[in-house]
C-alpha cells in the first residue's frame, strides 16, 4: 500500500470513449464505471457486480457497445478529478 494510504491498484483502466472508463475492483467484486459529467465537470461512479460466468461477461461486453447502462448503480458523483474517484472506490474495495 502506498504511504498516502490507498491501495495500490491491481487492473488498468479501459477507455470505452471519451470521459468514460471501466475498472475492475482489486476485489474482482465489481466492474467499476468512471464517467465524466459534462455538465458540472465532475466524475461519477457507476458499478455493477463482476462477472462470474462466460455468458455474463458476455452481455456485459454486449451492453458496454450498445452503451447501455441500466444494469449500473450509481456510487457517487461528486469528484473533481478521475483519480479522485479512482482512489474513492480503491479505498471503499479495501473496506
């Protein structure tokens, strides 16, 4: 863990398209999605349960194209930067 206290992250990120990115928890819990808001500039955090099976990664890769995000519970959305809210859902895996 690194002297700041956040864990130190496991997986990259995925860039999906411009101010939206996927981030697996260190956990393998959840499938974090890290959005910018362009309307108040800040990023949110989106998640959903990591998939366990084939066919759930499946329509997880399905629903990500067609940009389709209802399965997704929002976590928060207050974080001025990216890696605000990175270290925000590092911090809420470790807990």
């Amino acid at each position: 863990m690194p002297e700041s206290g956040t864990p130190e992250r496991k997986y990259a990120l995925v860039r999906i398209k411009a101010g939206d990115w996927l981030l697996p928890s260190n956990s393998l819990r959840w499938y974090w999605r890290l959005s910018k808001n362009e309307e108040e500039g800040g990023w949110s955090l989106w998640r959903t349960a990591f998939p366990q099976q084939d066919h759930e990664f499946d329509v997880l890769a399905e629903d990500i194209a067609l940009d389709l995000w209802q399965e997704w519970e929002l976590w928060d959305d207050h974080f001025p930067t990216r890696g605000e809210a990175i270290v925000a859902l590092l911090r809420y895996d470790e807990a």
